[in-house]
C-alpha cells in the first residue's frame, strides 16, 4: 500500500506535467522553475511550521511533485 506522502508527491508531479504540456500546447512556451527557486522551496517546505521566514502553504510531498518534474527534467538553452 502506498502511504499519502508518496501519493501526494504523484499528484503534484503529474498536476505539474499536465501543466507544462497544457501551456506548451497552447502558448508554445515551457514553465521552467530555476534550480535555486526549487531548492529554496523545497527547504521551505521541508522546515517546522513554528521555524518558517514565511508562511508556505503546501507539505513538503506535493512541493516535491511540483519541483520533481523540474529537478528531473534538464532543459539546455537553445534546444527543445
């Protein structure tokens, strides 16, 4: 049986691929979230509630999922 942080992590993966492809197909441009911004997030995520700079909604799995895709997906400059 899968727990929710696993399930939570696919949802946002999947909710962020559907995204991407979705923007692609209608504006013909790519969501890229750059390296330092999701390693921040995912730090913010990862701290206690009482020891965050600044309130952060979402658990740690789904901002996995989010940034996952970027993390995991390298884009170079210049090549599609």
């Amino acid at each position: 049986m899968s727990s929710i942080f696993w399930l939570l992590a696919v949802a946002g993966g999947l909710f962020r691929y559907a995204l991407g492809l979705a923007v692609k197909a209608y504006f013909q441009r790519d969501i890229v979230i750059p390296d330092i911004l999701g390693i921040t997030l995912i730090i913010l995520a990862a701290m206690p509630e009482f020891a965050r700079p600044v309130a952060y909604p979402f658990p740690l799995s789904l901002t996995l999922g989010f940034v996952g895709v970027d993390m995991l997906t390298k884009r170079r400059a210049g090549h599609d």
